[in-house]
C-alpha cells in the first residue's frame, strides 16, 4: 500500500510519510492495546499520574518544536500553535492531578428494605480499550484530550489521528514512551477515515470509540460503533449577541480573533455575531477596521495571524458558499480573496438564516454580523441552529445574560465573551447536532470508565 505522506501546507514541501493501517494492521494494533491493558489498569494511580506528569513536562521542554511541526503540518499560525502546545502540556497536567483522584461513593444500602444489613459501594473502572479518532484542526491538544484523561483512568489506547496531520500525534508518543508509558498503551494507527478510521471503529476490541471531527462522521460512527460506547464532538456555527452595553474596547479585539484564529477552522469560530442595532455599524466599521490587519500568509512567521486552510478544496468551498451568499443578496464588508488555501478574513451582512455561511458549519475564516432590534429575537436567531457547542453574549445585565444561560441548548454559554472559550479542565461538548458525551480531563475520565457496583451482605 502506498504510504500516507504528510506536507507542509504553506509549501508543498514533504514533511514526512507513515504506513497506512489496512484491517489487519489495525487489528493487530488493538490486540497490543488489549494486551497491554490488564498491566496498565493495575499500575497504581500514582504511577499513571507521575507517567502523565512527565509527559506535561516533556512537552513544555518540547514547545519550540512542536509548535513549529503543527505550524507545518496543519498550516497554523505560529503564535496560535505555540497556544496549543502550552494547552496540550495543561490538558496532561490535568490529566496528572485527575489519575489521583478517581473514585467512587458508598450507597446507603439500608435507604432500602432489601438492602439492610449490607455495605455498598461502586468503584469507577476503566472500560478497556479506547478508540480515539482525531480532526486535523488541533492536531496536539485534540489528541491529549482523548489519550490523557483515557490513560489516567487506565484505558489504553488505539489513535488515529488526522490523515493529514499525524505527525503531531507521532512525536506525543514518542514523549509518551520516554517518560514512561509502557509499549502497548498507547498504539497509532494511520491512514484516511473509511479504511482505517472504520476498521478500528468496527474492530471487536475496543469498549469505546471516542470521536472528534465532522457531523457527518460522526454521524457514520454511531452506526458503526454498535453497542460500543460513543462520545462525539461535532462541530458547531457559533453564534455570539453583542448588546448595546457592551464594552466594545474588548469585544471587538475579541470577535475578531474568535472568527479568524486558525483561518476559521476551530469548532468554536465565531460565525454568527448579533450585534444590537443602535452599536451594529460603529461595531461593524471597527470590527472591519481591526480585521483588516491581519496578517495573512506564511504561518512560520511570527507576525502571521491568519495561515492557510488545510487544503485549497476547503478554500476553495469556503469561497462558493461566500458568492453564493453575496449572489442571494449578502453584501461583503471585507475579503473573500482566495489564493490557493490562503482565505482572507471575510465579513458579510445582510445575510439571511438559510444562507449557508449561517446555517451550516463554515470552518473558515468567514464571519456574518447581523443586526437586531429586540434582545429576544437575537436570542430567537442565536438558537436557531442545528448545533448546540456553545454560545456568548456581551452585556452587563444580569437578567439578559441568565435568560440566555437559559434559552440556548447549548453544552456552554461564554458571558461577556465570545462562543470561543474554552479552558481545558472544564467540561466541554454539545448539543443536538454537536455531539455527545463531555471532554474536559475530568469529565473525558468520566466517559471513559464504567461504574461496578459492590454489595456485601453479612456471611
Ligand atoms: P473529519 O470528520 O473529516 O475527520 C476527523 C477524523 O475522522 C479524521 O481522523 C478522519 O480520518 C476520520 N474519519 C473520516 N471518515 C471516517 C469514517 N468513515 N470512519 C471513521 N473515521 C473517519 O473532520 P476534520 O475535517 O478533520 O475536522 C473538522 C471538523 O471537526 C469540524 O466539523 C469541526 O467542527 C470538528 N471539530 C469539533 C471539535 C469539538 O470539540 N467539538 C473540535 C475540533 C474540530
């Protein structure tokens, strides 16, 4: 089989190649996962957590590195691929605090009849063997949230990280192993999505697969996957209302890195901004202003805010939903220039709901500012979606901002913020058409462990 070779997308240039997975391949990657288990799961928690901290540690020491390797690899700006790699080695730490602390509850046996004179308790187990497939977006942090909190709970491991950034994923596991993961824990797998990404979501090995990417496959997964366990994080056209007590010296900065970090293609981009009619067009002519400067091109340049997209098709798409738009009627405040994957930052009004830079997930660095009359039609239009990641509002009144706590159906609500924000401990995921399941290391630990009920009864 041809091998699967991975390049720099700014300049073609070859950066490295891996074998591909075929069926057999990947299940012979989750019998050494399974084989590996029953040690791993009997290493004491502190072991697991001292394996974990060194791994944070490591890559801190590694920061340079990496963050230029995701650079390369995914097209990144540099100053957002060192962000990921300080977040990676974070989500590890995490990890490290959270392999101590697992545990379980007693039950109060007797709050029954049948259950008096016996002593209860549950313990939290590891389910067994994890199957964690990845996006190419965060090709670091995206895999540390899957292979941490697994290997802190002492699940092993099979990866298949992204076809078209795996080299990240690569030099995590060399890490891994040298501060001392044990050979089997963690297994990778590579190749394209329907040859290795489907036989290890239908391989008879692994209790769980845990997914991050698209709708659509996510969608594929749930019915491969059986009965085994399933969390999706799926993707999202995050909405955030600006109202008119805004402090726009913060919230504007703050928009316009929300729609354009990583060209647009972070599952929380900012897309839809609702911004109250009496601010929308100082908001909007600051908002142009400020994106306006962004630098676009080579994302090794420490100046670069906005790097290539990960190919010239996803360009390419972005570009046709953008003049599709502006042929309904959308006008275009700034952008829509397109060289090969380089998109520039693009921002739109006069759109309409069933547009779809509105009504479908853009991941690009395209952004609709839509002016509202009434607070309670802007939280109508912020809920319209099929999405439920997260949501943000501006506004320093309480009663508005916990309306929205309430109404949207979303896995998070950002208050005087923008749908972006996300710290890795806390518990992360969506709604409806955005997934299921929680991440965030506590909460990923969660998913991937089992409750196991003990009942004593006197002898
Ligand atoms: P993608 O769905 O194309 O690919 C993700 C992974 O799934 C890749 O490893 C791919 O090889 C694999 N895959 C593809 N087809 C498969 C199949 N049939 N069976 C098994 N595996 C398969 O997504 P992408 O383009 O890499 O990433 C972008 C998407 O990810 C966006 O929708 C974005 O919103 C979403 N995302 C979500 C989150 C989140 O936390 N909610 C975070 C980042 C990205």
């Amino acid at each position: 089989m041809e091998p699967l070779v991975v390049v720099d997308k700014h300049t073609g240039e070859r950066l490295g190649e891996l074998p591909v997975a075929d069926a057999a391949a990947v299940a012979a990657a989750t019998r050494r996962a399974r084989a590996a288990f029953p040690a791993w799961s009997a290493t004491p928690a502190h072991r697991r957590a001292a394996i974990l901290r060194a791994a944070s540690e490591r890559l801190g020491a590694h920061a340079d590195e990496l963050a230029r390797l995701i650079a390369r690899e995914s097209g990144k700006a540099l100053k957002y691929a060192s962000a990921e790699v300080a977040r990676a080695a974070e989500t590890f730490g995490f990890a490290a605090d959270e392999a101590r602390r697992i545990h379980g509850e007693t039950v109060p046996m007797d709050a029954s009849a049948a259950g008096e004179g016996r002593l209860g308790f549950w313990l939290r187990m590891p389910v067994g063997v994890v199957a964690a497939i990845t996006p190419f977006n965060f090709p670091l942090n995206l895999v540390a949230h899957k292979v941490a909190p697994a290997l802190a709970a002492g699940d092993t491991v099979v990866l298949k990280p992204a076809e078209r950034t795996p080299l990240s994923a690569v030099r995590l596991a060399e890490l891994l192993a040298e501060s001392g993961l044990p050979a089997g824990a963690l297994e990778l797998v590579h190749g394209e999505g329907p040859l290795t990404g489907e036989a290890l979501c239908t391989d008879p090995v692994p209790a769980m697969v845990s997914f991050t990417g698209s709708p659509a496959v996510g969608r594929r997964i749930l019915a491969l996957a059986g009965l085994k366990r399933v969390t999706l994080e799926l993707g999202n056209n995050s909405a955030t209302i600006v109202e008119p007590d805004a402090d726009l010296d913060k919230a504007v900065p703050r928009c316009v890195m929300s729609a354009f970090a990583n060209a647009g293609q972070v599952c929380l981009s900012l897309q839809r901004l609702y911004v109250h009619e009496e601010i929308a067009d100082a908001f909007a002519e600051r908002f142009v202003a400020a994106a306006a400067t962004l630098q676009v091109g080579n994302p090794l340049d420490p100046a670069c805010d906005v790097g290539p997209m990960i190919s010239t098709a996803a360009a390419e798409r972005a570009e046709a939903w953008v003049e599709e738009a502006l042929a309904a009627g959308a006008r275009r405040l700034l952008g829509g220039r397109r060289e090969d994957a380089l998109f520039w930052p693009t921002v739109l009004t006069g759109v309409t709901p069933a547009m779809k830079v509105m009504c479908q997930e853009v991941f690009a660095p395209v952004v609709s500012i839509v002016p509202y009359a009434r607070f309670e039609d802007a939280l109508d239009a912020a809920g319209t979606s099929d999405y439920g990641l997260q949501a943000g509002i501006y506004t320093r009144d309480l009663d508005k901002a916990l309306q929205a706590v309430r109404r949207l159906d979303v896995g998070g609500v950002m208050i005087n913020d923008t749908a972006i924000f996300r710290a890795d401990h806390m518990p992360y995921g969506g709604n409806r058409g955005s997934g299921l399941g929680r991440e965030g290391v506590r909460f990923a630990v969660e998913e991937m462990t089992s409750l196991r009920m003990v009942v004593i009864a006197p002898s």
